[in-house]
C-alpha cells in the first residue's frame, strides 16, 4: 500500500535541493513498483497527491534555483498558507512557495481509472491547436486566481504539463508557449516572483532548455526565454 512507502513527517524533513531531487525520485519509483500503490498515485489520493502535484515541483525547482545547494527546502502538506518553505542552512527562512499546477481534473481521473481497471486508456484523436488553446487558456485561468491573493513575497510556481500538445520540436509549438508567458507576465501578482516550470523535466533539459522560466521578478517583466534557449541549445 502506497501509506507504507509515503510518510508524511519523512516528507516534510529539510533537505537540500539536490537531496530533495534524489529523495522524490525514491519515491516515484517506490510506487511505480508497487502495483496497488501505481493505481492509487494514479488517482492522487492520500500524499501520492502531495508528493506528484507539490513535492516533484519543487524539487525541480530549487534545483534550478540553487544549483549550489546551499539552501534546505521544507514541504509543508495541507492547509499551512504556503506549499514549501526555503530557508538557508542555518534555518532562517529566504522565501516561501506557492505551487499551481492546472489540470482537467475530471479528464485526468478518467484516464487514471481506465487504466486502473482496464490496464489501457481509450485512443483519442483531437485538434492540435484546439488542445494547445485548452491548455493555455486552463493555465490562464489557474494563475488569474493566484493573482487575486496576496502572497506577499512568496514565489508563485505555475506548472505546466507539455505533453501531449506541445511536442516542441512540432511547428508553432515553441511560439504557444512564448505566448503564455506573454501573458502571464500581464498579470498583476501579490506575489515577489512568478515562474513557469515544464514538465517533463527530461524532456525539456534533453532539447537544451531550463526546465523553469522567469515570468515576473517583483513585478518587473522578463522577456520570453523559451526560444533563446532552443537557439542556444
């Protein structure tokens, strides 16, 4: 059972990112050993919840963040205002975290019990753009309520799931997403910062890209990277 390999005071201890990054994928392939525990991570039920939706963000980010390591991060699970606190090594705190990663949760539960119960999902053809639209226009909406908190100085961390719609080695694909962030970076944020994390991290490393993009830094812009990166790389 997945209650048997998650732990919630375990998960919550201080670590470093590079340790927080090692200590994630412990876990994801903990469960995806374990066949009743794959199911119920499907599902996000109980911490596998935490762990996929806020703990594997994270570690992604600090890593890129703090590629010296010298910070620890602290998951907070449950209703404690932020998702994750950074604090140097000495345990005073540098910024706190908020995490949003928008999903078409009704979608997502329907593949997850398919597969659940039939060991397949059914095969579905759709229009390209009209699922890139989707998905920008449900990570719009995600962050437009983020801006109407105030999260004082803490990070807003908006997550992004690339596949299946944005293969970005598919033509337009790299401009849809320029364009997010363009207009991401028209909000008004009560937050210190705004990034953009895509997923899957391997993926987007492998085409030469940072897995986090710089949205907003105390309200001041920063121009799209997305394409810099790919010419670079």
């Amino acid at each position: 059972m997945i209650n048997t390999i998650l732990d919630q005071t375990d998960m919550e201890k201080p670590r470093t990112p590079s340790q927080l990054r090692l200590y994630v994928t412990s876990l994801l392939e903990q469960i995806g050993r374990n066949e009743e525990a794959k199911k119920l991570g499907r599902l996000r039920k109980g911490l596998s919840k935490y762990l996929i939706r806020e703990m594997l963000p994270l570690s992604v980010f600090s890593v890129w963040k703090y590629p010296q390591d010298g910070v620890l991060c602290v998951p907070q699970i449950g209703n404690q205002g932020h998702d994750a606190i950074i604090t140097d090594l000495n345990a005073r705190q540098l910024i706190q975290v908020e995490i949003t990663w928008p999903v078409d949760g009704q979608h997502e539960n329907y593949h997850a019990r398919s597969l659940n119960e039939r060991g397949h999902t059914d095969v579905e053809v759709g229009d390209t753009e009209e699922g890139r639209a989707a998905v920008k226009a449900r990570i719009l909406e995600g962050a437009h309520a983020k801006a109407r908190i105030d999260y004082g100085s803490a990070a807003l961390l908006v997550v992004m799931d690339l596949w299946p719609e944005f293969f970005l080695d598919q033509p337009g694909a790299q401009a849809e997403v320029n364009d997010l962030i363009a207009r991401l970076q028209c909000l008004h944020y009560k937050a210190g910062a705004v990034y953009l994390l895509l997923f899957p991290t391997e993926y987007v490393v492998r085409l030469g890209i940072a897995p986090v993009v710089e949205v907003k830094d105390c309200g001041h812009p920063r121009g799209p990277v997305l394409s810099t990166c790919l010419d670079a790389g």
